[in-house]
C-alpha cells in the first residue's frame, strides 16, 4: 500500500484504510500522459452523483489488455498510483510562463478539469475495501462537503496598471475614474454574514525592486489600517497575497510576510499566490520554509475545475496544506466572457461536484467585482444562496 499518498490526503476511510493491501489490484504504471479512458465501476459501490458507472481513469494505469471503448475490469487499475500521480501534478509539464500564469494544460480536455477524480477513486477504495469486508452499511457514505469563501485583494483603487491589466485580459477597457474606489468590504462581510458565514481576504504586501511592474499588486497597507481592524472585529481572517517572485523566492516572500505582520494582530498563516503563480516542486517547499500554514493558490486562471483532480486538504509539504481554488470570477470575466445571469448556471455543476464527493475546497472571489463595471455582485449572492441551499456553508 501506497502509505505516503495514504497519509498526505485529509480523507474520512471510516477505518477501512488497513484493509486496502487485501483488494487484489494492479500496480502497473506505463508512460507518462496517456490521455484517460473511461473504467466500468461495479453495479456494489456508490455513484456519488455520477450519471453512468464509469469513470474517467489516466491509461498509463492500467494493466495494458485489450479493450474496446471502455476498461471493465478494475482490477486491472492501478488506483492509488493514479491518486498519487494526479495530486502531485505529475501530469503537469508546464513552462516558466505557464507556471507563472497558471493556464490549463494542452495535455488534457479542459471538461476532464469538472471532476474531483481523486475523490472519487479513494471513494471507490473504501466502498471495495468496505464490500469485501462485509461493512456494506458504509458504501455510498459522504464525507461531510465545506466550500471555503475567499477574496483577493489586487486593487483597491483605479490605476493605470489596472486598466491595462483589464484590457489584456478581456481585450475590454475599463470605463473607471481614478476618482473611484474599490473598497467593497464591509459590502462583502454585510453580505455574508447575511449567510451566517465568513471569508478569508488576502492582501498583497508591495515591495518596492522585488514586485513586478503593472503585474503585481501596488497599493499600500498604510492605507487600510481601519480595514483590517475592521475585518479582524468581525472575525474575518486576513492572509497574504504573495507576489509573482515570491512563488519561487524564499526571500522575498519572507519580506512580505514580515511587512503585513505588522499590521494584523495575529500572525498570517494563509497565502494565495498572485496570478496563481505557482512551481510545483518549489512553492510549496518555500511557502513550508516561511512557517505558512494553509496554501490556497492550486488553481486555474482561465477555467474553472480541480486542477490535480482534488478537492480535500492535502498535505503538499510536510505539515502545508493545499486547499485547492476550483472557481475564481475572473475565469468567467476575463477568459469567458460571461453575463451574471449565466455564471452561476456554469458555476452550479462544480459546487455539486464538491458535494457529491463529499470534498474540500474554494472559491475566490475579488472584491473589485462588486463595482458596477463588472457587474458581479449579485452574481457573489446568488453563490451564497445557493451554498446555503445545498448546505455548504
């Protein structure tokens, strides 16, 4: 049994973890991004939400046989040397700049990015483990689902570096004066607390030589000394919004987290990274190293969806923990333009794809898009709704 990957995963196996090394199931492991074939489950486990019993499963895990459009003999899956492959992004091969901007993968179908398959594979385990060991009373049972609401805080002001952000990303010039400001705060925590629930908003710490230029944020925390006493009144946490160069530099993300320190009264503990700028075999490490606690960055800039297939805390890095992002406003402002009224139709699968799993993961929502231009507000409340619908707040 694949002890480690066990391990790194916050996952409810009702006590049937030992009983894995008992199920007779391949090992096999082929070459590396194969594409993914869809395996039959057996009629005994559940369906937790899925509409047919098959499953997408990457090819280079199964034992090579032959097959005609789908695999339908599991045993013949490798399931837990998936699981591994898939969270530690060993599917990714990604550029300098492609880490920097966090794009979704060539190597893929961007809708294979709508399911947690991971999830659902260690789900599949536990129902196996639990028939073969007569605990048929556990099969089908979800974990307990949390959706975590954030907000990063890029801008809190019209500048020039805005708007030309803006307009790359959408080709759409932003019809904002300087005179207008984007401090939808107490907006925000009026909303939520509407919903009975609260956020995380994470602010950047601008370093003058080591952020880059129209890129990073630039606004001072000087200036939002009341904001964060009046977040911290009401209980909402305050993390840290990295810079670029902090996603690969130890030194200058422990600058950062020294500059908001002195400005919130408990010590940060939570980061998301700008842009979502993230290297798979460094920030994590770095992020470790700098005593940061919880990592929110793993996520798509131009498409909703669970980026290594996860929705659960994971272990990333000795005691980090990576709390994935699944949905994010700009994948619909900037990527796919998209009218309020149709977002949350196409925000409402990835939510139940969370429940259903019974999973762990969030939603990052600035708090700019609460102005006018963009036009996201009521979009935000209708998320509320229907999280507390669903019971996922």
């Amino acid at each position: 049994m694949r002890k480690n990957i066990i391990d790194k995963l916050e996952f409810d196996w009702e006590g049937l973890q030992t009983e894995l090394e008992d199920l007779s199931l391949s090992n096999f492991r082929g070459k590396n991004n194969q594409g993914f074939v869809k395996v039959t489950l057996p009629d005994f486990v559940g369906s937790y939400g899925l509409k047919e019993n098959k499953i997408f499963f990457p090819k280079q895990f199964i034992t090579p046989h032959k097959f005609v459009e789908h695999v339908v003999d599991y045993k013949k899956c490798n399931w837990l040397g998936a699981v591994e492959y898939l969270v530690s992004l060993d599917h990714e091969n990604q550029s300098f700049f492609k880490n920097i901007l966090s794009t979704s993968s060539d190597n893929f179908p961007k809708d294979i990015y709508k399911y947690a398959l991971v999830n659902r594979y260690l789900l599949f385990l536990r129902d196996l483990a639990a028939y073969e060991n007569k605990k048929t009373h556990l099969i089908g049972k979800t974990p307990k689902p949390k959706i975590l609401l954030t907000h990063d805080v890029d801008a809190i002001d019209i500048s020039f570096g805005l708007k030309i952000r803006q307009y790359f990303q959408n080709k759409n010039w932003p019809n904002l004066n300087k005179s207008e400001n984007l401090k939808f705060f107490k907006e925000i925590v009026e909303m939520e607390e509407k919903y009975n629930t609260k956020s995380i908003f994470f602010f950047s710490a601008y370093r003058p030589f080591i952020s880059l230029p129209l890129i990073d944020p630039k606004y001072k925390l000087d200036n939002l000394v009341s904001v964060f006493q009046f977040l911290e009144s009401k209980h909402f946490e305050i993390g840290l919004h990295p810079s670029v160069v902090s996603s690969f530099s130890k030194y200058s993300l422990n600058l950062e987290i020294k500059k908001i320190n002195k400005f919130i009264s408990t010590n940060l503990v939570s980061v998301r990274n700008h842009w979502l700028s993230f290297f798979k075999n460094r920030t994590w490490r770095i992020q470790q190293n700098c005593n940061i606690k919880y990592d929110f960055t793993l996520g798509f800039n131009d498409i909703p969806g669970f980026r290594n297939f996860c929705a659960l805390h994971t272990f990333s890095y000795r005691d980090l923990k990576s709390i994935p992002t699944f949905i994010m406003d700009g994948q619909f402002y900037n990527y796919n333009f998209n009218q309020n009224s149709e977002v949350i139709e196409l925000i409402k699968p990835y939510i139940d794809e969370v429940k259903n799993v019974g999973g762990v993961a969030s939603i990052d929502f600035h708090q700019r898009f609460f102005h006018e231009f963009y036009g996201y507000k009521n979009l935000y409340e209708d998320i509320l709704k229907y999280l507390e619908k669903e019971g996922l707040l």
